[in-house]
C-alpha cells in the first residue's frame, strides 16, 4: 500500500509584487483606527525602532486622493498623521490613553450618526412642506416629483 504524496507547498507571497503589498500596506493602514491595536504596538517598543517610524512616514501617500478612496475606516489617516509626533507615539503605551482614543471616537461616531439623522430629519420635512405648499397655492399645477413647480399662466 503506497502512502499518497505529501500535498505540494504553498507559495509565500511576494511582498514586492504590487498587488500584494497594496493589499497588506492597506489592512495595516487601516489598523491603525484600532487604539488597542497602537497600544498593543508601544508596548512592544515598535514606535522606538527608525525603520517603522519611516515606515509610517512613507504611508503617508495613503492621504493622496488615488489612495483614499480605498479606505473603509478614514479616522485612521488622522491616527498616522498623528503617529508622525513622538510625544503622541510614546503616549500610546499607557492603556488609559488608548482607552481615552476609543472613548472619543465612539462618542465621535455616535454624534456624527445622530447629527446626520437630524440633517436628513430637517431636509425631508422641508422637502414635504414645500409639497403641501404647492399643492394649496393658488393656480400651482401638479407635476411629476423632479419636476419644477410652474405657475399657472392666466389666459387673457
């Protein structure tokens, strides 16, 4: 009885390869929204080596409008630009500090959410408002939605 071949082994990716780099330069740039995850970082003294602080400088290109677009969290553009100072890396190794970033960001979601829903609130209330205006005004015809409201011409 023959034992089968062991299964082939699986290439490892090449991180010169563009595709692949685009794709773990943007997983990392974008864990950068994470405070527990800056934190995790700082407390293993990745923000004291030069080569990963010129490393986050050279992400900085993610800010450019080609690359922007592509990300799904943009408070994280803020974290990097943030990242650039050593007073704000050397912070993140105290917990309560990373706590106090995802403490405002919730709050910032939070309020953004409701601001936003009071916007659209406003904006179809008015919308509504308008209607029933044009259809009480004298001499307003009806119309189709999306189209403008055209008095009435009085015939001579």
């Amino acid at each position: 009885m023959m034992n089968p071949p062991p299964p082939a082994p699986q290439p490892q990716p090449n991180l010169q390869d563009d595709t692949v780099r685009f794709q773990v330069e943007l997983e990392f740039v974008q864990c950068l929204a994470n405070p527990n995850y800056l934190n995790f970082l700082a407390q293993r003294d990745y923000f004291k080596h030069d080569e990963f602080v010129n490393y986050l400088k050279y992400l900085l290109y993610w800010k450019e409008a080609d690359y922007v677009h592509y990300l799904r969290y943009p408070q994280c553009l803020h974290i990097l630009e943030l990242l650039q100072k050593k007073k704000f890396r050397d912070e993140l190794v105290n917990t309560p500090c990373a706590k106090f970033i995802e403490d405002q960001m919730l709050l910032h979601w939070q309020y953004y959410s409701r601001k936003r829903f009071r916007i659209q609130q406003l904006s179809m209330d008015n919308v509504r408002q308008r209607q029933e205006q044009s259809k009480t005004a004298p001499g307003a015809t009806s119309t189709a939605p999306g189209t403008p409201l055209i008095p009435a011409v009085p015939k001579p």
